[in-house]
C-alpha cells in the first residue's frame, strides 16, 4: 500500500497543505535554461527543471504531482525525478494522467505508475470507478479519481443533473465512497478549486474521501473559499499549485533568479493555505 493519504494526513496536521505541480512547459524551460528554441530541450532539462522545483519548494510542500502529457515523450527522465524525490520518503508522488481504461489496460498503467515511481495516480471513472480502479488498487497503487474538475467544459458531463438534486458529478463522488468501503483506504477524489460552490456539494457526497484540488493559480480559484471548505472536511487535502509557482516569473533571466521566485511563490502558498485553515 502506497499509503499516499496517510502522508497527507501527517503533513496537514503539520500545517502542510500545498501540492507543487511538476509540469514542465519546454517553452518556460527554454527561457530558464537559455535556450534558443522549445524543440532544443531535452528530458535531462525537464528532470533538472523540476527537480530544482522540488528542492526549493520542498520546505513547504506536503505532495508533487507531475502531469503524464509534459513527460510523455521523456519517460526515463520522469523515472529518474521521482526516484531523487524517493529520498523523502515523506513526499507522496502523484502521477496525474487521468487514466481510465478496462481492467485488461489497467493492469499496464499500474506497472507504468510502479516503474516510474508514482505512489498515485489520478483516474478518469468514465468507464466505472471500480473497472478504472480495482488493477491499481491491487497493484499497490493510490487513485484519485475525477469527480468535479477545474476546467470550464466540465458542464457538459459533470454538472448534468442525472435526477432531482443529484448531478453526475455527485454520483462519481458517492461511487468513490463506497469503492473505498468494499476495496479500501486507497481512494481519493479530483475537485476543482474553481466553483466552492460545487465543492461543497461534492464534499458532502463523499464525508472522509481525501482531496486533490486544483485550480488555484493560474486558473483563479478563490483561495479562501476553498480552504474554508476543505478545512471543515474530514480527510486529508491538498491544493494543487503547478504554473502560479514554477513560471510565477514569467521571463527568467536565468536559472538563480528563476528559484528565488519559485520558493518565494511555493512559500507563499503554502503559508496562505496553513494561515486560513487555521482560522
């Protein structure tokens, strides 16, 4: 068991709340690294990147979270991130690529997630929680499966009322709960950060299921709402930071620089998210 959300619980009770997004942009990575053009970066960038990114930031963070589609074409350098952050074996490592397949496929993605390194993955549950889940679960692996995400589009399906007063989303959310009660203590559940309003109704669908938030940031979640919300949840949280921290400097003049603003940004962050769950 990866014990992901015990971690969580540890670092919340010691005031830690941030999840520090590893997702590299070759774009930014070209700015940092001086290079004259994305094309010319290389896996090694992307692991030197975001592996200053956890050195900074690691003071202040409870979990990293890469995105699957940065690393996608650099897999071994991804490998070779999560096996330097192994040594904090405090920090859950969270492989976010909203996988969901049958059991058949699944099976393959949970040997992608242990080869890696990942102590979790987040999971689509389009095609039923437990088809999506259950190889995972078995392989040692910890999910966070999609219930109410932070992008716009996420109307369309998501927020469909299914019957009175029930959406598809707060379905999903009443699925994971009971996924945990029959395969055990290894669900977690995707809320966005961008509609509290949304979040409150997922969170009363699913009392005690821990939570991956993302959308504060860039994307303009309200910070205090949120935290008010997750605060009064009882379970392990996390609040998902990846280009609010790693490009909170839009136009790097080189790699010192560029860290100052990442730990002032990472610090940042975290302190807002401890100073108002707290209050």
């Amino acid at each position: 068991m990866a014990q992901t959300f015990e971690r969580l619980k540890a670092h919340n009770e010691s005031g830690r709340y941030l999840c520090v997004g590893l997702d590299p942009d070759p774009a930014h990575v070209a700015k940092v690294y001086k290079r004259t053009h994305p094309s010319l970066v290389e896996g090694t960038d992307l692991e030197t990147y975001c592996h200053s990114i956890f050195r900074e930031t690691r003071p202040f963070a409870a979990t990293y979270k890469a995105q699957y589609a940065c690393w996608a074409k650099h897999p071994e350098a991804l490998r070779s991130l999560f096996r330097e952050m192994r040594h904090d074996p405090s920090i859950p490592r969270i492989l976010d690529g909203k996988f969901g397949d049958i059991g058949n496929s699944m099976k393959y993605w949970a040997d992608f997630a242990l080869y890696v390194g990942a102590d979790a993955v987040t999971v689509s549950p389009y095609m039923g929680v437990t088809d999506v889940t259950e190889e995972l679960v078995k392989a040692g692996v910890d999910v966070f499966v999609l219930a109410s995400t932070s992008n716009e589009g996420s109307k369309d399906i998501q927020q469909q009322p299914l019957r009175a007063s029930v959406n598809v989303d707060e379905l999903v959310a009443q699925m994971i709960q009971h996924s945990a009660k029959v395969l055990g203590p290894m669900y977690g559940m995707v809320v966005g950060a961008t509609r509290p309003e949304d979040m409150g109704r997922m969170l009363a669908s699913a009392p005690g299921i821990p939570v991956l938030s993302p959308g504060v940031g860039a994307q303009g979640g309200d910070v205090e709402a949120v935290v008010g919300l997750l605060s009064r949840h009882d379970a392990p949280w996390t609040i998902n930071v990846s280009r609010g921290i790693a490009e909170a400097l839009k136009s790097p003049q080189g790699d010192e620089h560029w860290l100052r603003e990442v730990r002032a940004a990472a610090q940042g962050y975290a302190s807002q998210f401890r100073d108002l769950a707290a209050t």
